[in-house]
C-alpha cells in the first residue's frame, strides 16, 4: 500500500475526528449590519455539511462576511452523508442542512418532515464524481462492476443512483451490484485492501485516492444521461422556514454571493488547502462541480425522475411545492 502524505493523512482524519466532537466549530465572519429589514428572526443558525469540495461557496461566504454582513452567525458541523444531516435537521439537532438531493426528497415523500429547499448548491461536472477501482483490479469495463461489491456513503443517495445510472445506461446490471456503507475517506483502503471491488467517490477524495494507493478512475458518473445533474443543496423544514422568513432569506443571500464568485478557482484552492486539509497539489489537481444556488424545478425534478426509475420512490414526487425562491 502506497502511504499518504501528511496532507492527505490530515485530510482523511478530519472528517472523523469532527464527528466526534460534540458541536463541531462555530464558523463566523466579521459583524456587519443586516441586509434584510428589521432584524432577523434567528441571530445564529446551525448548518450541517458534509466534507467534500462543494463546502466552498459555504466558507467562502462565512470567511468574507457574507453571512455576518445580514446580521447572521452560523454554527458549522460536519457529518458522514446527506442521510445524517436530514436525520439531524427532522430532529431539531440543524436548522439548515446541506445534502445531496434524494435524502431531502424521500423525507418529504415518505412524510418524515415537510421539506424545503431553501438553496441549490452544485451540479455534477464531468470528473467530480466517479466509479473507482483499485490498482490491481482487474475491473475494466462497467459490465465487469456486475456482481460485485460498490463502496458508498450511504445506500439511497444520489451516489448509489449515479452508479445503477451509469451502469443501466452501458448495459451492465446494476440490480446485481452490492452497496457497501463507508465514508469516503475509509474508501481507498478499502479498495487497496481488495475489501471492496470498486467505489463511488467525489472530489477531492479521487484525487487523494489516486495519489495514495494507486487508485484508478474506472467510470465518469457526471457525465452521458447525468451531465449537470443537480448535485446538492440545502434543505429545512417547512416548519423552519415559516417561523424564519427573514433569517432563511439572509442565509440565501449569503450563500448565493458566495456562488458567484466560486468559478474563480483562485479563490477556492486556498479553502482546500486550509479547511478541508489537502495539500497544494491535491488542490490544484481537483476537478469542480458547478457551484450555482439556482433552484430550477424541471432541473431537480430529474433527480425525482431518476429515484422514481431504481424504485428508491414508487412514484414521482412533484418537486416544484418543495423549492423555496431567494428573496
């Protein structure tokens, strides 16, 4: 096994060791008067995120100020998959949570919590997300991944969707394929150790998966049928966002100022190497999603569509009712 450098250690490490402390860190920026009229409902604000490359735009705007400058403070934990954050934001633990789109669309669907989404976030970019084998594997097509054992976060996100997608779409047959749970930074031991045959991974852990034992890039699940699929957003409960108008507001406004500067990438490798802990090399090589907060329904509704057709939804959820518009 190839060993890690020390940023990629430190990167793997965070994830785990944030999990584990109650509270996680307090992220804010310099104070600042309120965009908004009157003041906000809620002066501080718990967010949950998970530790990929799509957290820019969310330091970006908490390291300029964009959120302090609305008079809002927000609180910053990280957790393992789009699944837990849903399950804190159901049980009052997160105001907002950010979350690949299915766990907020089955919550709904299944009547867990009356869900909204308050803010796009990203869009899947060729090379961000894709199906990766080990070194020696002997994986070499996507009818070869039939049978055999797929590392995800978790089972019914938009990771496992990607796959069965992708593999559908080549012929293969993704009803043979066993989903495996794991955190994206216990992936490429896994697959250097042969524990499973290959994994679905997002940038940066790719890149470091490359770099640290070999991996090899098996199939793009970004592009074909899936180009610029919604990837992720943030969701709140109904419940939240009517008690909340003016603090859900400022909370968009920051988030979406921060959006329209992430396509700058001299702006985002900095936050790479600072808050998720990879090293400069790791930062430069690592491919970006689409970093936009536009809430397009005909857009999202295809990640509806595409639950509908690997039966994580018996049927179609409309999610036009769901999607909250900036003001």
């Amino acid at each position: 096994m190839v060993s890690m450098s020390r940023g990629v250690r430190a990167f793997c490490a965070v994830p785990a060791l944030l999990l584990l402390v109650s509270g996680c860190s307090a992220i804010s920026g310099e104070s600042g008067g309120s965009g908004s009229p009157g003041p906000l409902e809620r002066s501080r604000i718990n967010v949950a995120i998970l530790p990929t490359v799509e957290i820019a735009p969310l330091e970006l705007a908490v390291r300029n100020g964009y959120f302090s400058s609305e008079g809002l403070e927000v609180k910053v934990s990280i957790a393992g998959s789009g699944q837990q954050t849903v399950e804190g934001m159901v049980n009052g633990q997160y105001d907002i949570v950010y979350s690949s789109y299915p766990p907020l669309l089955l919550a709904q669907s299944k009547g867990i919590a009356d869900v909204r989404i308050i803010s796009g976030n990203s869009a899947a970019a060729p090379g961000t997300a894709m199906l990766v084998r080990g070194k020696s594997s002997p994986l070499r097509t996507a009818a070869d991944v039939s049978g055999k054992k797929v590392a995800v976060t978790a089972k019914g996100t938009l990771a496992e969707l990607m796959v069965r997608s992708t593999l559908a779409s080549q012929h293969a047959r993704p009803e043979t394929v066993t989903f495996v749970e794991m955190p994206f930074p216990d992936m490429p031991t896994a697959l250097d150790r042969g524990t499973v045959d290959a994994a679905m991974m997002v940038e940066p852990f790719v890149t470091v998966a490359e770099r640290s034992v070999g991996a090899v890039p098996l199939l793009d699940l970004a592009t074909g049928p899936l180009a610029d699929l919604p990837f992720t957003g943030f969701g709140a409960t109904s419940e939240f966002v009517s008690a909340n108008p003016k603090t859900v507001a400022a909370f968009q406004r920051g988030i979406s100022r921060a959006a329209g500067q992430s396509a700058d990438r001299a702006r985002i490798e900095p936050l790479l190497t600072e808050v998720a802990k990879i090293d400069r090399e790791v930062a430069a090589r690592t491919k970006l999603p689409l970093l936009r907060t536009d809430l397009d329904p005909a857009a999202i509704q295809r990640v509806s569509r595409l639950m509908t057709d690997f039966g994580l939804l018996k049927q179609e959820l409309d999610v036009k009712p769901m999607l909250t518009a900036a003001r």
